[in-house]
C-alpha cells in the first residue's frame, strides 16, 4: 500500500483533534461572548457574505439555499473517494470491521456537521460568517486561533488521502507506457531447450 496504516492511524488522530477543538471551541463560546446575539444586533463585517447593516436577525428554512447546502453536504462527505486505498491499507483480520467503522465513522461526522451548522447559526444568526473560524476569532481570539490550527493541521493531513488514487494511477500509466516502449525479449537458447523438454514430457503423459 502507498499509504502506511500507521501514517493513517496519525492523519486520523490528527482530523480527530481538528473536529474536537473545533466543537470543544463553539460549546466554550458562550463563557468568552455574549450569545445569542439579539436579533436588533448589527453584524461585525467579517467577511464579503456580511453585507453593510446587516443584523443577526433568524430566518426559518429558504428554499433558495437549498442547492447551496446540498452542495456543501456532498462536499463534506467527499473523503468517500479515499476508501478503497484505506481498505488496501488495513491488514487482513481488519478487513471485516471496515462496514461497521464506516457506518459509525461516516454517522458521527453527520451528527457533527449538524451541530456544527446549527450552533453558529444559533449564537450569531445572520451575522455567522462564511468561515465559522471567523466568528470564532471576533468572540475570542483564543479559541477562534486554536481551532483554525487543528483545522487546517486537519485539512493538510486529509489530503495526503486524496493523492494516494491520483499517484497510484498515474504511477501504473508511466509503468506500463515505459512496459510497452521496451523491445520484446526473445528466449535465450537454454530457456528455449527447457520449455520444449517440458512439452515433450506433457505429451508423453498424456
């Protein structure tokens, strides 16, 4: 395998501690601002999706978003495309516990997704910004720092995955195209004498 179970032992272990940090940092906002923000409040211009005079004002359910969300859904769940070489990369007596590391990992990641999109929405309203690490960092510079680390040590070590097909399959089209440049090698005479020596003694016992 091009990846070690160990490195992917380490790049979990490090996506954990960017998922943690990032929760840890939103339950412990509430001791560092004043949230929920009132919906009068004027929004702190954070980034281009904050526009001038906007308040934190909450809406219910816009079906205009919809497409932009099920895009962001489908983007979160995009690690589904490094399976295959993780699964090459267990060992054998592992193998039958994929499904179910799989079923709790990919259940885990939807419950947290889910949290991590009402909380903010919760606490800050219209004035959540595209880049929850943003919010984060107005309310408190610590915890905003802290968690926009572990997530970008996170992201890094997550698209070491994301490689492995790219490099794998680019490295069996050099392969075969160097394969198919080299002259065909003709049997030396001794290779030769074997092989008719080995007919021979087929039809004998036939």
């Amino acid at each position: 395998a091009m990846v070690r179970p160990r490195f992917v032992s380490l790049f979990a272990i490090v996506g954990v501690f960017g998922v943690v940090s990032l929760f840890g940092a939103l339950v412990l906002v509430p001791w560092f601002d004043d949230v929920p923000m009132p919906s009068a409040a004027a929004c702190p211009f954070l980034d281009a999706s904050i526009e001038v005079g906007q308040t934190a004002v909450r809406s219910g359910c816009e079906s205009g978003g919809f497409g932009l969300t099920t895009g962001l859904v489908l983007f979160c769940f995009g690690g589904h495309a490094t399976f295959p070489e993780m699964y090459a990369s267990m060992a054998a007596d592992q193998r039958p516990h994929f499904d179910r590391a799989v079923d709790v990992g990919v259940s885990a990641a939807g419950m947290f997704y889910f949290l991590a999109a009402a909380l903010p929405y919760y606490f800050w309203g219209g004035c959540t910004a595209d880049a929850l690490t943003l919010n984060l960092l107005h309310s408190s510079p610590l915890l905003g720092s802290v968690s926009t680390t572990a997530i970008l040590a996170s992201t890094f070590c997550s698209m070491a995955l994301f490689y492995v097909p790219v490099v794998r399959i680019t490295k069996d089209l050099v392969k075969s195209v160097f394969h198919s440049a080299e002259p065909n090698k003709l049997p030396s005479h001794g290779e030769g004498e074997e092989d008719e020596d080995e007919d021979e003694d087929e039809d004998e016992d036939e």
